[in-house]
C-alpha cells in the first residue's frame, strides 16, 4: 500500500484491495501517439500505469549508421517529427565537434540556426496546445494554434523546401542563405505572434473548466522528476530551472537574453502555464535574432572537403567538381572519436551519442529522447489519479513517439 505525494482523493491508492487490470490503447485516440498502457485500477482510481512502448519502432539510429554523415540527417529528422530542426541541429553540432569546426561556423548561420530552433518551438508547442485542449474538449483552442503554426511552417517551407522534414541545417552551415522576401515575412509573424499568444492564454488559462481538469492533477515533485530523468518543460513546471541553452550554452544562445520560466505547483496546470510562458521567451530570441540578420554574411564553412563548393564554381574549376564529385559519391570522413552534443528541444534535453571509426558513415549513433524519459514519469503520477486523468496527463507530458520508439 503506498501513498504518494500528492495524490487526489483517495489518499491511499487502493482502498478495497479489489483491483482489475486494463489495457488503454495502442490505437486509442488521445494517448498523442500509438501508446499502450497497462493499468491496473480499482473502481476509477488508477493503482499503477505501465507505458508500453515500441508501436512506432523504425530503426533509425541503425539505419543512420547504414547512411554517409549528410544523409543520416535526413532519417534523423524524423525522430521528433514535430520538431525536425532540433534533431538535425543536434546531430549537426556533434559531427561538427568531431570534425572540429565548431568555432568555424559562420556567425550568419548560428543566427539563423536560433531563429529556426524558436520558430520550430512555437510550432511544436502549438501542435501540444491544440491537442491538449481537443482532449478536454476545447476545440478552438486548435484552430488558433494551428493557424500560427501554419504561418511558421510556412517560413520553413520558404528557407528549406519542406514543411515538416526541411533539411535545411546541415553540417558546417545551412543549405544556403535566407530566400528573398523571407524576412518581410518574418516581421510579419513576429507582429502577429504576441496578439495571438494572449488569445492562447484568454481562452484557457482562467478557463474553470480547464483548471479543474487540470490543477492537482499529475503531480510530479521535484524528487520524482530528477528521479525519472524528466527534463524540458515537464521538469520546470515541478520548479527545477534546467535548460540546455542555458547550462550548456550552444550556437550562441549565451549572448541573447532570455529567460527560464518555472512553477513550484509540479501538476498538469504548472506544465502547461509553462510551455505558455515559453513561447513568450522563444518570441523574445526570435526578435533579437531578427536585428541581428541585418547584416548579411556567408552561411556555410568555406571548406570544399565538407560542405559543396558553390554551383557557380563548379563548371570553372576542376577542383571545384572534384569535390562536389567526391561528397556526392563518398560523402567526407571523420576523425575518430566519439561525443555527446544535447540541445534544448520543444520536449527537451535532446542528446546524440555519436562514434565514428574513421570512416564516411557514423559507427554508432544513440540518442537520448527526451520524450521517453518523461512518459516514464507515468508511473510515479498516474496512480492515486482518476481514469479519465489519464489523457491529461499523457498531454501534459507532451510525448512525441517518434522520438520515444524510433
């Protein structure tokens, strides 16, 4: 019999001692991705919860490592299918500290490369708040966020070609510079940005029935979360104020000014009242990003062993074309070595354990999801909750299973 922390009515999880086990999902619609749980219950109150994971497994990690150094990128994308851009960042900054260029990347690129983190943030928290209230019967709220949304994914559409997998950041740089126009709309957004953020928070935030649904529910202390390995929002909403861009700062975030929201609550409420705040500190770097792109500059290392030479250099140099020959056909190779690179995703601390033998193709790629850390969490929260808590519990965990199978 165990009592926990903070638990709903009853104050002993299994009073009765009755208890039945039920298997929520795979394919249930508002477990935010093919998720299985393994319940036991007595009467409505939860006793324990069991993730079961797995549904979603494609292999990635083993497939990337089948793939030269600029190709895995294009798999690896697809982990956090929410968020591509961090995953293609972290893996670029790793292989960039094995090739030892870090302090080699133009200043124009690590400034683009902030501004599509932010962006790529908004976007994901926007598809986490749309959803999150669509499974407490909320449905304005997504069509409010997915109109934002749009409008990001059309600023990633516009600099790399795609609007969920780009393949715009890559090693060295990004796949060339900003097109014409990008940054009038741009401007454009970041005027919208802050009206409709109050629109956000108007509609929910003091609603009565979302706080009902959601304060003291998933109570998750600051123990517990450490315990478990929660990091990104779901560990500062139990009042740990961790976050990569700022323990470990990366691509420049050590020179914008930003802050760390957190909340003390540790519950359902706390975690979404920080992803809200978060998105106002992401328009804060979005717009000190946007002065700083004034100033034009090149957005790839200037080294034709690693990046492609220029196209118009290519029909008037033979060396030129022999490089772009080479890592067309080849790929390039990096020094042997290994090392862990973590950035702050939407979900977030993000990691890549990368290995290389020398070779043209990584030997070993591992990562750290932050979205399988923090459904593990599950255990400690669900019990001594109600069923019908569940999903809002699950939501507020934000998981992506992408990233938690892969």
């Amino acid at each position: 019999m165990t009592v926990y922390a903070k638990p709903l009515s009853p104050d002993v999880v299994s009073q009765s001692g009755n208890t039945m086990v039920l298997s929520m999902g795979p394919q249930h619609p508002s477990t935010h991705g093919v998720l299985q749980i393994v319940l036991e219950i007595d009467s409505e109150n939860v006793v324990t919860a069991d993730p079961e994971i797995g549904y979603l497994h494609t292999g990635i990690e083993k497939t990337a490592e089948g793939l030269f150094w600029t190709q895995a990128q294009t798999v690896i994308e697809r982990m956090d299918y929410l968020a591509p851009s961090s995953n293609a960042l972290c893996y670029a900054l790793g292989v960039e500290k094995l090739l030892g260029i870090t302090e080699r990347i133009p200043p124009r690129a690590q400034i683009v490369r902030v501004l599509l983190m932010e962006l790529t943030r908004l976007a994901s928290h926007c598809v986490w708040l749309g959803t999150h209230g669509i499974d407490l019967g909320a449905i304005s709220i997504f069509f409010y966020c997915f109109d934002l949304r749009e409008n990001i994914l059309d600023l990633q559409e516009a600099s790399g070609g795609a609007r969920m997998h780009p393949n715009y950041v890559r090693v060295g740089g990004l796949n060339g510079d900003l097109p014409e126009g990008y940054l009038a709309r741009l401007d454009a957004l970041i005027e919208k940005i802050p009206g409709r953020l109050r629109e956000l928070r108007g509609l929910l935030q003091a609603n009565p029935i979302f706080q009902d649904r959601t304060i003291d529910v998933g109570y998750l202390s600051p123990e517990q979360a450490i315990q478990y390995g929660v990091t990104g929002p779901s560990l500062r909403g139990s009042g740990v104020a961790y976050d990569v861009r700022k323990a470990y700062p990366y691509t420049g975030y050590d020179t914008y000014d930003f802050e760390i929201p957190t909340r003390e609550e540790g519950d359902a409420y706390a975690r979404f009242l920080v992803r809200l705040d978060e998105m106002d500190q992401s328009v804060r770097i979005i717009e000190q990003a946007r002065k700083r792109l004034d100033t034009p500059g090149p957005v790839m290392i200037d080294d034709t062993k690693v990046a492609l030479p220029p196209k118009e250099t290519i029909a008037l140099s033979m060396e030129a074309l022999i490089h772009h020959f080479k890592l067309i056909s080849e790929g390039f190779r990096v020094p042997p070595g290994d090392v862990y690179q973590a950035v702050e995703s939407p979900r977030g601390e993000l990691g890549y354990y990368i290995v290389s033998n020398g070779e043209n193709r990584p030997y070993r790629i591992r990562t750290r999801p932050p979205s399988m850390y923090n459904l593990q969490a599950l255990k400690g929260i669900a019990p001594g909750n109600l069923i019908a808590d569940l999903v809002v519990m699950i939501g507020s965990l934000d998981p992506v299973f992408g990233e938690v199978d892969r």
